[in-house]
C-alpha cells in the first residue's frame, strides 16, 4: 500500500499535465470552427481530410520528417568520433570534456540560435572572415534563412542529446574486449566496426531517436532561421493555434505528429531491445 503512495503524487502529475491535455487536443480535432473562428462541438472529420488532402500540410509534415532524419544522421556522424575520443582516447580531465559537452545547455535556447544570426549574417562574423582572407568577394546571402541555417543550428542545439548516449554506450563496452581484438590481430577500425560499433548500437540508436524526435517538434529554428521559404510542421501548428486561429485543425495536426513520433519511438525502441540483446 505505501509504494501505491509514493506513486500517488507521479499518477497526479501525468493526469494534469499530460493525459489530460492530449484528451483534449483529441476531442478538439474532431470538432470544427464557425466564420468567426470560434470553435463548434459538432462531431466531424474535417480537420483531419485537409491534412491528408491539402498538399501545404502532408507535404510540410514529409519535409520536416526529411529534415529530422538529416538533423539525427549528421548529429551521430559528429558525435560518434567524439564520444569514442573521450570514452578511449582521453585519460584525464574526462569530466572537464564531458562538461563542455554539455555546456550549452546552460544558456537559453533563444540565445544560441541568435548566434548562428550573428555568425551567418551577412555582415556575421563568417562572412567578414571569409572576405578577410580573400576566399569570396562578396557576402553569400544564402547561408541565413534558408533551409542551411535551420539544419544547422538544429544540429547544434540537438548534438549534445546525441552525443551523451553514445558516450554512455561506449564507456559501457569492457575494455577486455577491445585489447582481446587486438591482441587476436586486429586493427583498430576492424575493432572498431566489428566489435565497438555493434556494442554500442542501442545508444547511438537511443541519441539518434532523440534528434529526430526533437526536431520533429521544434519550430524556432526555422522561426529565426529558416525564414519564409523554410516551414516545418510545428510552424504551421503554431500559426493555426494563433494567427490562423483554427484550433481544431491544429490539434488534428498535433495528433498526426504525436502519432508519427510514437511510431519512430515504437521502431527505435524494438531496435534497441534487438541490439541490447545482441550486447548481452
């Protein structure tokens, strides 16, 4: 009776803040909206026929999906050499790296995407640079508000979440196996895909999860960077809970895209049981 308790105050939790709010974004969807934009609870299917038929919505949601994959690829690429540095390479100060690894999550998420502003502008900080030393002659317009500037900053902000489980995943391999590699002959990029790599699997997976699923719902990146021509779902529901004010139809797309992201969750967590297995 006293562990039921303890989780008393975690069930209370979850009903306000979590399953009682996506109910009432379900129930929303299927209602509809007067000429004055003021909801009607009339039971109907609308909302969710114009995301499956209106191209601006299906096509917008396939392009923010195509930009997560990006985003989750090129953060893995970045993260794997160096959660293998710090996990096998470095002998001291491991948790000073760790640290700085982490160390944008201290400043506000505003705040880093105002610097890829500075730094890819125009008159930014690259561009003096590249004039500086001869490389162009004249600014490249094209590196901030474009899709560029949104996947870059994307993968930015996201690494960390990558980086971390892949670290975590590699320090978890027992060195034995490594020098039993080599001592069997060899090489360390042998070693590395044959027998580092699969071991470390279930983590890389679990970062790469984590980038997608994040970039799937984020939409100040391309809010400050991407600008007009760069639109990810969440912008769009963003612009229909305010702007457009269909709330209806925004809660629709907001089942669609939780959906979706339980489906990569489910996928993502079927392989890392596999791999987990494999490691046992």
């Amino acid at each position: 009776m006293r562990k039921y308790l303890l989780l008393f105050p975690l069930i209370v939790w979850l009903l306000i803040f979590m399953i009682l709010p996506y109910a009432f974004i379900l129930i929303q969807s299927f209602l509809e909206t007067d000429m004055f934009g003021k909801v009607v609870y009339h039971f109907n299917l609308s909302s969710y026929q114009k995301i499956f038929t209106s191209e601006v919505y299906y096509s917008t949601l396939l392009r923010t999906l195509w930009f997560a994959v990006i985003v989750a690829f090129v953060c893995i690429v970045i993260s794997l050499p160096l959660a293998y540095y710090i996990a096998f390479i470095v002998q001291r100060n491991k948790v000073l790296i760790y640290t700085l690894i982490v160390l944008p999550f201290w400043m506000s998420y505003i705040v880093r995407a105002y610097a890829w502003k500075i730094i890819l502008g125009q008159t930014g900080i690259l561009n003096t640079f590249l004039m500086s030393v001869g490389l162009i002659q004249e600014p490249m317009a094209y590196l901030l508000y474009s899709d560029f500037a949104t996947i870059l900053c994307l993968v930015y902000i996201l690494m960390p979440f990558v980086a971390i489980p892949i670290y975590t995943a590699f320090e978890q391999i027992p060195k034995s196996l490594i020098e039993a590699s080599k001592d069997l002959g060899a090489n360390g990029w042998t070693t590395f895909w044959k027998i580092t790599f699969p071991l470390a699997l279930p983590g890389i997976i679990s970062g790469g999860t984590f980038a997608l699923v994040l970039t799937m719902g984020d939409f100040m990146a391309a809010f400050l960077l991407g600008g007009p021509k760069t639109l990810m779902i969440s912008n769009i529901v963003t612009n229909l809970f305010g702007t457009s004010n269909d709330r209806p139809l925004g809660s629709a797309l907001g089942i669609v895209i939780l959906l979706l992201i339980l489906v990569l969750l489910e996928i993502s967590s079927r392989y890392e049981k596999k791999y987990a297995t494999f490691k046992s």
